[in-house]
C-alpha cells in the first residue's frame, strides 16, 4: 500500500513537471515570435514614415526598401545604429506609449536616457556629436535601436576612419 501511494504521487509528480514544461516551452516560443513581430512592427513604422537619414556609422550602408524609402542598415547590435537620431515617430511612439512588452501583451513605461548622435547642420556648418534624451527600451536597444551612449562613443562609431583622424579623435 505505502508503495503504491509513493508510485501514484511520483507519477503524478512527473506529469506535472512535464506539463509544467510544455508551458514554459510554449510561453517562451510564443515570447520568441512576440518580440520579433514588435521589432517587425516598429521596423515598419519607420519604413512608412521614410525619415531622412545620412547613415554616416561605420559599417552602414544605405539600402532602398520597397517603397522607395532610403534607410540606414547597420550591423546588428552596432551603436552605429544610432549615429543618425532616432525618427520622430518611433521616438514619440516611445515616449508617450512605452516599450512593448512581449510577455504581456502591453506596454511598460519607456526608460529617458541619454544618448548621442551625429549631428550635421549644413546652415551652421558645425558638425559634431550631441546628447538627446532617448527612449530606452532594453528589447529593443539591441535588435532595432541602439546609440552611442557617450560622446566618445559617438566619435568612434559615427565618423569614418579618415574623418576622425581629421578631427584628432585618434
């Protein structure tokens, strides 16, 4: 009797952790392709939107979409992402909506940071790297946008080789 009681609880210990794994596998499958329809999303977002670039990062080449939309592709993970600022769209999107969260289905308060970009005024002629308050979203900061997030920085990945010379940044 005291064994079959022990087997019966043992079973039902072992059906439970499988069932307990199948929900975490299905939770973080369903997680995996949230995030990547949100990424796809605001991606889109700014394709629609066409925002001027002059994708001026190391290692950015501009592409043409679809549409016609000239845009500024970048290494993946690479701050010189952000070498030109973030579009308004999605900036504002941001800011006043929040950071998607996947897990939920919602949206959490975006984190105000400070981060650099290039900035090239052709009016003033100055040129150089300036702080804006950026919307940090850690999802998003790898795959969609990340900036530099110090001037020197900013140096490194958003002026070429030749033209940091120029400037004495190396």
């Amino acid at each position: 009797m005291v064994t079959s009681t022990t087997l019966t609880t043992t079973m039902q210990l072992l059906v439970l952790q499988i069932f307990l794994s199948i929900v975490v596998m299905t939770f973080a499958l369903r997680s995996q392709r949230n995030q990547k329809a949100v990424i796809a999303d605001l991606g889109k977002l700014i394709v629609d939107n066409c925002p001027p670039m002059l994708c001026t990062g190391l290692d950015c080449a501009v592409v043409t979409e679809r549409n016609g939309c000239q845009l500024c592709a970048c290494p993946i993970g690479s701050p010189a992402r952000g070498c030109d600022p973030m579009p308004f769209i999605l900036w504002h999107d941001l800011i006043v909506n929040g950071c998607p969260n996947v897990t939920v289905n919602g949206r959490d308060p975006a984190q105000k940071v400070h981060r650099w970009f290039r900035r090239v005024n052709r009016f003033s002629n100055t040129d150089q790297c300036e702080p804006y308050i950026f919307p940090y979203c850690a999802e998003l900061d790898f795959n969609l946008w990340r900036s530099p997030r110090t001037k020197r920085e900013c140096e490194l990945y958003c002026y070429s080789l030749a033209e940091q010379r120029k400037r004495g940044s190396i």
